[in-house]
C-alpha cells in the first residue's frame, strides 16, 4: 500500500491546472463485494460525474477522455481491485494523474475545479487516530499504516531484514552451541559454579545479536517514516521492547509495546489493530480533549467561529488548531489580495470549498485540522471553529 507523504500532499495542494478533477470512493479488502466488483462500479459512476461536469464547463470530448484515461485504466485493471484498503483517491488532470489506496473510509465524492479537493486526506496528518504498528519477530517484519478503524500493510521491501539471520547471520547458533558444550565441560568439574558464570556473556551475546538486528529493522522504518509525526507502537514480546527502544530513531515511538505475544495471543493483524487501538486510545483521546478544551477556555480573541475571519487569519499564519464538521461543507470565494471572504448559500459556479481551502493551508503551516462529527464540535453553531497561536 502506498504511504501519501505530506510532501506529496503539499504538490497535490500546489499543483494548478484547469481542470482539476478529485474522485474519492469507499473500498474493500475483501468479500463479496470485491468479487462483485462494487468498486469498480463505484469509480465508473463518479468518473461518469466528473466527465458529465467537464461537458458543462466546455471542455472538449478528447479532452475530457485524455484526463479520464488513467480511470479505464484501472477499472480494466483486474489485480489492482484485489489489493485494496478502505479508500481510493484519485487525482487527474491533463497529462497528470496520481491515485492512493488508503486506510481511510471515504464517501463517493467527486470535485472538478482549478485544484485539487484534499479535504478527506487530513486524517492522514492531523495525527488524529492514525498511527503504524510494527510487527517484530526475530523471524518476520512487518509494518501496518492504521487508523482508528482501519488497517492495512505498507510494502517495506529490501528496506528492513525479514528475520534476525538475516542481518547477523547463522554463525551465531554455532558460537552459542559451542559456548555451551563448554560451560558444561566447566561446569561438570567445578560444580557448576562456573556454569552460571557462562550465562551471562552468552545473554549479552543474544542481546547485542538482536539489538544488532533492530538496528537494521530501525534503518529501513525510519526511512519510510522520519518525517512523520503520528506514533509508532510495536508488537513484540516484553523482553524485546526494551531493547528496540535502544535501537529505534524514531522521535514519536510510543512508549509501551502491545501487550502479550503477537504470534500466541492474536490471531491476526485484525486483533493486533484492537489490541494496539486499546493502547493508544488514551493518547488519541487526551490531544483531542486538550485543543476542544483550549477552545472553550481561551480568551475569546484566542478562538474564532466565523468563516470570514478564519480564512484570512489562516493566510496570515494565525490557526493552530481547526475543527471542521465532518461530512459538511462551506462554499463560497476568497479574495486574498483583499482578505475578504464571499460565503455563498450553495455551491455554484465558480464555487470553491472554504473548508478545503482552510484544511490545506493550515496542514502546510504544521497546524492541527480535526474532522469533527457535528455533535462534539466544541461550538455547534458553526461549521467552522478555530484555536489562534496568538
């Protein structure tokens, strides 16, 4: 599964072109629905949207066919519906198109403009419930992209060894093997108290074997996630998680491991997602109450629910935090040159989002953007409520 960095989010975000057409559609991993091709149906109907949109605005039926190109590609793309998360993005755009599978539910949304719709993908970088696990055995790798209700595997490659002999090698068993016939052969004359003198280096042996293996797995995950900023929790045996954490780079790993063993206590990568859920629900939740929290303690001059005045407060570098209602938007124009703001009733002609406009800026400038269900916005009566920096 393909990870969509901040940097790639930020050229989606800056790329300019007319038209510019974002589809979103909801995906399935598996089951029935995958055999009956419903997603595959779901792109051929929004494509059908966009195409019907693109008509309207004048474009041309060549046109029109060379930006949906990438589009019958993949519908004629058998192995590619196979291999599906929660939710496909798509990008498109005369001689441009990118597509994401990702662990994110989208609903069936298309949008045909002068840029690009990213609104859905903020939680991709808000850290808001997304987080990657690892799973680390000293025979298997592997590393999950999650969120708080989906979970997929990112492709990690030649970048991290697959198991410990790998890295280190198969010379250790003999040097342990041959370690212990002679503790014994010691231990068998001198009453065994040289026996225990043997265990320790050979426990430290084991444990430099394995901290130089984490060290290799470190390398190839922190290549893939050092300019992230959501957590990192691991999935290992106790005994090992503290020596991963003398290994690990990574600045937000999370300080406790999933409980238990993940290859005895978990049947599958679902129950691991549970259980890693279940570990950094406190997290989660303790960042989100502490911005709702700032908003209803702040000074008023500190939070802001009007949409004329957060837009051009966001231009000027002011937001730290936005929630924005989820499943909901606010359109209208904004003329940045005169910081004003045009809200219109409706989306019309020459209609932008304001939303997406306001998420895009305020994740480029490293603020917070929460998509928040309208009942725990922390002021109902706006689609739109900001926390100030100052």
């Amino acid at each position: 599964m393909p990870i969509l960095t901040k940097e790639q989010f930020e050229d989606l975000a800056k790329f300019d072109s007319n038209p510019c057409v974002s589809i979103f559609i909801p995906t399935e991993r598996a089951g029935k629905d995958v055999l009956e091709e419903k997603d595959k149906i779901n792109l051929k109907s929004q494509w059908k949207k966009a195409a019907e949109e693109l008509k309207k605005m004048g474009f041309s039926q060549d046109k029109i066919d060379k930006i949906g190109k990438p589009v019958t590609n993949l519908i004629d793309d058998r192995d590619f519906w196979r291999h599906q998360s929660d939710g496909l993005a798509l990008f498109l755009a005369d001689g441009f198109s990118r597509q994401y599978t990702l662990p994110i539910y989208f609903e069936a949304f298309t949008y045909v403009s002068d840029h690009f719709y990213l609104k859905p993908l903020v939680p991709m970088f808000n850290g808001d419930g997304r987080f990657y696990l690892l799973h680390l055995q000293l025979e298997e790798v592997k590393l999950y992209e999650a969120t708080q209700y989906s979970i997929g595997e990112v492709e990690i490659g030649d970048l991290t060894p697959d198991r410990l002999e790998d890295r280190v090698g198969y010379d250790y068993e003999e040097k342990n093997q041959k370690h212990k016939t002679q503790r014994n052969s010691i231990g068998a004359s001198a009453e065994g108290s040289s026996t225990q003198h043997g265990y320790e280096p050979a426990s430290r042996d084991r444990k430099n074997e394995i901290l130089r293996f984490f060290r290799a797995v470190d390398k190839g995950i922190y290549e893939i996630l050092n300019k992230e900023s959501v957590p990192l929790i691991v999935a290992c045996q106790d005994s090992y998680f503290p020596i991963y954490q003398e290994a690990s780079r990574y600045k937000n790993l999370f300080p406790k491991p999933v409980p238990g063993n993940p290859e005895a206590d978990y049947d599958s990568f679902f129950g691991l997602h549970v259980a890693a859920l279940e570990t950094l629900e406190p997290h989660f939740r303790k960042e989100r109450e502490e911005k709702m929290k700032q908003f209803n303690e702040l000074n008023p001059s500190r939070t802001s629910t009007s949409v004329s005045e957060i837009i051009p407060a966001i231009y000027e570098g002011k937001v730290d935090t936005l929630f924005l209602q989820n499943r909901e938007d606010i359109w209208g124009d904004y003329n940045e040159k005169m910081a004003s703001v045009d809200v219109h009733g409706e989306r019309r002609n020459g209609s932008l989002s304001l939303m997406n406009l306001a998420a895009v800026k305020v994740i480029e400038q490293n603020g917070k953007v929460y998509l928040i269900e309208e009942e725990f916005m922390p002021n109902k009566d706006s689609k739109m409520n900001a926390v100030y920096r100052y």
